[in-house]
C-alpha cells in the first residue's frame, strides 16, 4: 500500500487524555508530508530519468551492434580484399613466370636453330671449299697435262718440222 502525502496530511488521529500533543503531531505529519512529497517527486524524476536512460542504452547499445557489425563487415571485406590481392598477384606472378619460360623456350629454339644454320652452313662451306680444291686440282692436273702434251707436241713438231697441235683434244679435256 502506497501513502502519499495529502494521506498524511489529512490523517487524524483520536484524542486521548494522555496522548501526543495535537499541535506537534500535525506539525510533524506536515513536515513529513513534505518530505514525502520531495521524495515522491525526486522518485517520479529518477523514474522518468531512468526511463530515458534506458532508451539512451537501447540507442547505445543498437548503435554499438552496429558498429560492431559494420567492424566485423569491415573486417571480412578487407581480409576478402587482402586475399583477393594476394590471388591476383600470385596469379600475375604466375602469368609473368609463364610469359617468361616461353620467351626464353622461344629463344633456346632460336639459338638452336641459328646454330644447327650456322653448322648447316659450316657443312656447305666444307663441302664446297673441298670440291673447289678438287675441281682445281683436277684443273691444274689437267693444264699440267695439258702444258706437258703441248710441250711434247711442240718437242715432237719441232723436230719433224709439222704442227700438228690437237686442239680438239684440248677443249674436249676442258670439259
């Protein structure tokens, strides 16, 4: 049972013979009815105070999930971001080392095929250094031959006073 301060104000009590003196009771009630109605009022506020209070907390506190959740969203974004860099960087050092071994597979056959040219072309050049010296060989074998039949003819013409040179045979030789 709540008691509020107009209660005390209006209680009355009996009159005995030996009783309370009537004039300090009431001016005690009174006093006490103000008092009662100071805190009654100061219960009111805290009341409304801690009404407003509360829904400050449940501001904060739905504030504060908030943040926390947009933290965590952060969080996940930027750990996502980070690993999508570290793929993407993986993936373009990866692009980069296979760009790289077939520019290098690409020269190793180019410097092999260059070589296998070059020996290729070595080859030829041998050969045909080697059938010049014999075709000039034979050559000069033949004009030695030649030179040895015209000076024998000419031995031969010179002592029977005839010049009979076979010129035929010559130009056949040279063939």
């Amino acid at each position: 049972m709540t008691i509020t301060s107009i209660e005390i104000q209006k209680k009355e009590f009996k009159k005995s013979f030996r009783g309370y003196n009537p004039l300090e009771v009431r001016a005690f009630l009174e006093s006490l009815a103000k008092e009662f109605s100071i805190l009654h009022l100061q219960i009111k506020s805290l009341n409304e105070q801690l009404i407003e209070n509360e829904v400050q907390l449940r501001d904060f506190n739905m504030i504060e999930k908030t943040l926390q959740q947009t933290m965590l969203n952060a969080h996940q974004i930027s750990e996502k971001t980070l690993e999508n860099a570290r793929i993407e960087s993986k993936n373009i050092l990866d692009s980069a080392d296979e760009r790289r071994n077939l520019i290098l597979d690409e020269a190793y056959f180019e410097i092999k095929k260059t070589k296998e040219e070059v020996v290729r072309l070595q080859s030829k050049r041998d050969a045909l250094v080697s059938r010049l010296k014999i075709l000039l060989s034979s050559e000069l074998e033949l004009i030695t031959q030649i030179e040895k039949d015209y000076d024998e003819k000419i031995d031969s013409s010179l002592g029977t006073g005839k010049s009979d040179f076979p010129i035929d045979d010559v130009v056949n030789k040279l063939k």
